[in-house]
C-alpha cells in the first residue's frame, strides 16, 4: 500500500518538475521565446497610447495589440507631420512599427467556380437580381461615392422605424448635405433605385452610420449576397459576438464580392488621414484581399453548419494594407439602439 502511495506521488511530482525546469522568466527562456508582456500590461501600455493618438493627432495609422505576437503593433503609412512626434512619444511602450505597403491590390472578384454552373443557372431563376441583399452595393448621390450595405435593423422602443447600417465614412463629412441621399447599385450594374436618406451619425468614434428606410420597407431581405457561389443567397439566421482570435469570418461587398480571413486582434484604433480617431475594431488579416474601395459597409459573417445559414459578426470599414478593420455588431446595436432584422424576425408589413 506504501508503495502504491510512494508511486502515485511520484506521478504527481514528476510532471510538476519537467514544468518547472525552465521558467518563463529565467534566462534559458529568453535563448527560445520573447520574453512575454501579460495581457494586462499590455492592455494598459494600448491604453496609454491611445490617450497619446487623441492629444498628439497622429495620421493615416493602425494601432492594434498583436496578441499571437504578444506585441502592440503600429501599422503607418508616413512619417510626417504629427507622426514624428507620436512616434517619438509612444516609443517607451515598445511597439512595433510597420510600414504599410502602397498596395496596387486586385480587387476583381473572384470568378464563380465552374463546377457551381448548374446550381447557379437553377438560383438565377429566383431572379434574385431584384432584391437589395446585405454586401450589395448603395451608393451616395450628394458625395459621388459607392459603398455597401451590412444589414437591415429596426429601432429597438418602434419596429416600424427601419434602418440600413453601413459604415459611417459613406456619409462625406466634407460637403455641407444632411442628410445625404442612397440609391442602390446591385453588383454589376451601374443603376439602381432610391433607397433612403442617411444623416450625420452622431457617434464620431465607431463607424457605423443608418440609412433611414422607413418609408421604404419593401426592400429589407434579411440576407448575404454570395451570386458568384453555390449558394447565391446566405441567410442571417442572427449575430454574434466575436471574442476569440484566429476565428475565420467572410464578408460580403460589391467590389471585391465574397471572401474571407482571419481575426487577429480586437479593441483596433485606426486614425484616418484627417486625424480623426476611429475606435474598437475587430482586426483580420486582410493578405487575402478581404476588402477593396466600395465595400465598406458590407456586413461580415461566419457560416453555420448548414453552409446556406450565417451568423452576422459585423461590418467592414476599410483596411490598410494587410489589416482590415471591422466595427463590431453588438457596438453598432447597442449604440444605436437597433434590433438585427434576421430571417425569424421578418414580420414587416410588405
Ligand atoms: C511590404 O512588401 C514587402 C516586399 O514585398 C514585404 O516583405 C513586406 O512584408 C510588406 N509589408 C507588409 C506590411 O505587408
Ligand atoms: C425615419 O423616417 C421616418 C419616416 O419618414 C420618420 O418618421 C423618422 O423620424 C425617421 N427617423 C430618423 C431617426 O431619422
């Protein structure tokens, strides 16, 4: 019985010490692994550097904590004007400094594969063409600009008060118009019909901005367009909170269609080349050409079991380089006060 005893202590200890051999902090550690910053510091040096960006105003930059690196990173295009100072001050933090490439990307759209004809020849017939779909194209009359659209919502105290959300930049701050007038621009087309009007979105830091459909109800569908794919039409079945890197998620837009990627940080600040700050952005890694001029706005998502059905994650809002960057469903709701319009919760009056 003393033996049995003595044996299943060894057991116990003996994995205890292979664990304890090399510690995280001693030296040895340093010869095959960065020595490691906790989250929280991390959390706290991101959090300081913020405060910096809104006193000194940098310019055309990302800043995100690289959590598979353990690392803050500061993804820049310049280093001039306020950038110099910036770059000075948050130097104490250790981040790392990427240049941005000035990407000449291909934003064609992937072309459909040739084993889907079939299907898709049998889907054409829905004459899906006629619905406005998440990730189709809308387009700004008073700015001249095209963006697209992330999904339908409706105010959470009036049902009858409905929304398109996309992002807030395809409101152009620089002309004197609010509200500002949409039309539709399917993929592929160069036309398109009134859709609503979208003022000035009050929130300043996270962009998102609604286009006012009340009057124009008729329109919502509750769906992903993905034309060039088995499945033309996707179906939000409801949204969802991202919390977890390396998480894979597509996105839906009308320059670059459909593609995804991967999530690589959260909490993102992207400061734009007016020095406006922009903030709380999911990051994904944008290598696979996740999103292009005019899909800004497109909604992202992940698929369920069933391939047809989706969760909405969120929205695009634009990229630089290899970072995209995402505004956050449940921000956007809660924010705004808005309830998703999902497949279940299309009780409309058409
Ligand atoms: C920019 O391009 C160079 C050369 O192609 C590449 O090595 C580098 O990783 C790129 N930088 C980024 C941030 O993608
Ligand atoms: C949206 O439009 C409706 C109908 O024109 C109007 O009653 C409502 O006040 C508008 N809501 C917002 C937030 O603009």
């Amino acid at each position: 019985m003393r033996n049995i005893y003595c044996l299943l202590s060894l057991l116990f200890i003996f994995p205890l010490k292979i664990h304890s051999a090399i510690d995280p902090e001693e030296p040895l550690a340093k010869l095959w692994r960065p020595v490691r910053r906790s989250i929280a510091t991390l959390k706290s040096s991101f959090n300081e550097i913020k405060n910096l960006a809104y006193q000194i105003r940098p310019q055309d930059l990302s800043l995100f904590i690289d959590i598979r690196n353990n690392q803050i990173e500061v993804r820049y295009r310049n280093k001039r004007g306020n950038n110099v100072e910036f770059f000075a001050a948050i130097g104490k933090f250790n981040p790392i400094f990427v240049k941005a490439n000035s990407s000449s990307t291909n934003c064609a759209p992937t072309s459909a594969p040739a084993r889907n004809k079939r299907q898709s020849q049998i889907l054409k017939r829905r004459n899906i063409n006629s619905l406005l779909l998440c990730g189709d194209g809308i387009f700004n009359v008073d700015s001249n600009r095209g963006c697209s659209l992330g999904f339908y919502a409706s105010d959470k105290s009036d049902e009858n008060l409905n929304f398109i959300v996309t992002a807030g930049h395809c409101f152009d701050w620089t002309i004197e118009n609010n509200p500002q007038l949409f039309y539709s621009r399917p993929w592929n087309e160069n036309t398109g019909k009134r859709i609503g009007l979208m003022p000035k979105n009050p929130s300043n830091i996270y962009d998102y901005g609604l286009i006012n459909i009340t009057d124009n109800k008729g329109i919502i569908t509750p769906s992903i367009r993905n034309t060039d794919h088995q499945y033309s039409e996707l179906i939000i079945e409801g949204g969802r909170v991202l919390s977890s890197i390396g998480v894979h998620i597509c996105k839906s837009g009308r320059t670059s269609h459909v593609n995804c990627a991967y999530v690589i940080g959260f909490g993102g600040i992207h400061v734009d080349t007016r020095s406006n700050i922009l903030e709380d952005f999911i990051v994904a890694d944008n290598s696979g050409i996740f999103d292009c001029k005019g899909d800004s706005g497109g909604p992202t998502y992940s698929y369920l079991e069933d391939l047809q059905k989706v969760t909405l994650n969120g929205i695009i809002s634009g990229s630089i380089d290899t970072l995209s960057h995402i505004v956050p469903l449940d921000i956007i709701l809660k924010e705004a006060g808005l309830d998703l319009i999902k497949v279940n919760s299309l009780i409309v009056n058409r």
